[in-house]
C-alpha cells in the first residue's frame, strides 16, 4: 500500500514540471510582460496597423521548404483526423502572408497589420532559449518602397524606446547585395545555400576553403569573403562601393543609402548601423534585413526585413515587409539592464471577518464600481500565513 502510494506521488511530483524549453510566467513577471505588451501594441496602432490573430497551427505546406521558412526537422508535426498534415506556427511572416492573400488579393492600397501570439520551435540544441515564445510584430503589405523600408524600422525603434529599452543596436543588411555577387560570380543555388551558412556563421576561414574546393575563380572569392568586412556606420557603404560590383549589388548599396536618409527624417539614425555579411536562415526575404541587439541577450530581440515574392506562394502578387519582436528576450533585456519600467498590480486586500463580511462585501463592491482592484480575503488566512 505505501508503494503504491509513494508511486503515485512520485508521478504527481513529476506532473508539476513543464517539459524542455517551455515555462510558466506569473505574477510580477506577466504583469511586467502585459504592461510591454501594451505599451507596443499602442505603438503599433498609432501608426495605423491593425491587430490580427490567426491560427496557432497551420497547413505544413504554409511553413515548407518550397517558402523558404524553418527547417521541416524544427517544427512540431502532427495530423487531423483527415490525415492532413499540420503544424505548429515557427514564425509569424508566411501565416500574415498567407492572410493577406485570401481576405485582400484584390486589395491595392498598402495593408497594415499588427500581431501577438506564440510561437515553437523543436530545436534539440536549446542553449539557453526557449521552444515557445510570445512574439509581436507589424507586417506591411503592398508597399516596395524605401520609405516603407524606413516606416518599419522606424517604428521598431519608437516602440523598444517606449517600452523602456534605451541601449540597443538595430543591424541592416541588404540579401540582394550578397545574391548579386553570387550571382555575379555564377554560383549555383545549391552552392550559394552552403555559403550562406559559413557567411552567417562569420566562418570565413570555412567559406574560403568551401569555394576554393568548388573551383571558383580567386577574384570572386576575394569579393565574396569581403562583404563581411562591411559592418559599422554608415560609412562602410561607400567602402562596399569601391568593389567591382555588378548593378544588382549596386543597386542594393543605393537602397541602403537612401534608407538611412529616410532614418535620418525620423530622428532615429542613431540607433543605426549596416552588416553587409549579414544573412538569414529565412529564404524568403528578397532585400533589407535587419536586427536588433542588445547587451544581457545572446541572441537578437527583433528580427525583420522585406520579402517581396513570399505572397506569390499564395496567389497574390505583391511586395511586404515587416518584423518580429521576441517579447521574452526583451524583458530579459529589461530586467538585466534595470531599464523595465515598475509594474505593480495596485490590488487592495479588504480583510473580513464572519461577523464583518457584509460591511466588507459592500467596501470591494463600491471599489470595484469605481475601478479599483479589490480582493476580499478572510482574517484567518492572513494570521496562518503570518505563522
């Protein structure tokens, strides 16, 4: 009978855990998290986005490999009744894509959406991060222009400002000035996948002895090696200038300029700096990309950039940009930089007795008419606790 007993406590021990790479999130901790939450999603809306929510899971063909989105190996896979294929959202950008393309596709003033949900990742090298994450992010669709480039990383900035971040670093890269050298140099698309990885890497000394076991020529592997040197002010855009570079690379480091002058317009230039070595896993981005950085976090707290073609995969033609922030690693950032601004729950406790309830009843109820938090807990409970 003790076994038995000791068995079945033991597994109810074992219950009170979450599994690997989830948690729970309460008290001081979501109030603080609600309160950032609010304070962006107010953010977002003053510049005209409008808040979405669409499915935590998706068809597995909206995340595949064909959109350029996370590896098949990292999402959690499962099927309906219908034997269809699901899966879990790794990413907010291809379901906003999708969207967009079945309640607008006819639509063709700019659309302005705005996000907040979860998202999961079944990664088996954790290092620290989390497999579920809140994310919030802001998607532009139907804009191609520069000054929508500006809007988006513009209104980031204002946003981690307002939710009290101070220090930080927002990284642009432009794809199209790596895949124009690529291009410039006849790499296959295999071969530019691969050199991607040693790019993003900043695994130079990988990267070189990669090209050189395919054959290209000196000249290019010089040019391809020497887009990661590009990485600071705005200056290094005019050292990029200076390579022998092809139109469409050209092109790339024109569009960076004029994006940092529109910066310029919104006062946040500051904040900003280029990495020209700067790559994403994501395949479907097309042209700017940008991070964001912050000391007391490994990894970056927003990720975001253009991704002309994406929509295409779903019917609708037409040029989109936008971002993610990852809430829990910027409120890592908060706490770590004691930069969070001070969140307290404002409930007033309203003791009772049995011989008093009445009276105290009506007290919580006049509070609460007026808009005040208010809990009623028995005199008892307090003195047990005081013990």
């Amino acid at each position: 009978m003790e076994e038995g007993v000791s068995t079945k406590t033991n597994m109810n021990r074992q219950l009170l855990h979450t599994p690997e790479g989830v948690r729970d999130i309460y008290g001081k901790e979501y109030a603080a998290k609600l309160g950032v939450e609010e304070v962006i999603r107010r953010q977002f809306n003053l510049y005209g986005y409008q808040d979405i929510q669409t499915p935590t899971f998706e068809f597995f063909d909206v995340f595949s490999r064909e959109i350029g989105t996370t590896p098949s190996r990292e999402l959690y896979k499962f099927f309906d009744k219908e034997g269809n294929t699901l899966a879990l959202r790794p990413d907010f950008t291809p379901s906003m894509a999708r969207c967009a393309a079945k309640y607008f596709m006819e639509e063709d003033i700019p659309i302005r959406f705005c996000y907040l949900g979860n998202t999961f990742t079944n990664t088996s090298s954790l290092q620290g991060k989390l497999k579920e994450v809140t994310q919030m992010g802001a998607e532009l669709i139907g804009d191609g222009s520069v000054q929508a480039d500006g809007e988006m990383i513009a209104m980031m900035v204002e946003s981690l400002l307002a939710a009290g971040l101070s220090d930080f670093q927002v990284s642009i890269g432009q794809m199209e000035y790596f895949k124009g050298i690529c291009d410039q140099a006849s790499l296959a698309e295999e071969t530019e996948n691969e050199l991607r990885e040693f790019i993003s890497g900043k695994n130079i000394f990988g990267a070189q002895e990669f090209l050189e076991g395919k054959g290209i020529d000196s000249f290019y592997i010089d040019m391809l090696l020497k887009v990661t040197d590009y990485l600071g002010p705005v200056e290094v855009l005019k050292e990029a200038r200076a390579l022998p570079l092809n139109p469409r690379s050209l092109e790339a480091v024109r569009r960076l300029e004029a994006l940092y002058h529109v910066l310029c317009q919104y006062g946040v230039e500051n904040y900003i700096s280029f990495d020209l070595g700067m790559l994403s896993k994501y395949h479907y981005y097309t042209g700017v990309i940008f991070k964001v950085y912050t000391y007391g976090v490994g990894e970056p707290i927003v990720k975001g950039g253009r991704y002309d073609r994406l929509l295409g995969y779903f019917g609708k033609d037409a040029p989109a940009i936008g971002f993610g922030v990852v809430v829990d690693d910027l409120l890592c950032a908060l706490e770590r930089q004691k930069t969070g601004k001070t969140v307290t729950d404002g409930t007033q406790m309203i003791f009772y007795t049995p011989a008093n309830y009445g009276e105290k009843l009506l007290e919580v109820r006049q509070l609460r008419r007026n808009g005040k938090k208010a809990a009623l807990v028995p005199e008892k409970e307090v003195a047990e606790n005081e013990q």
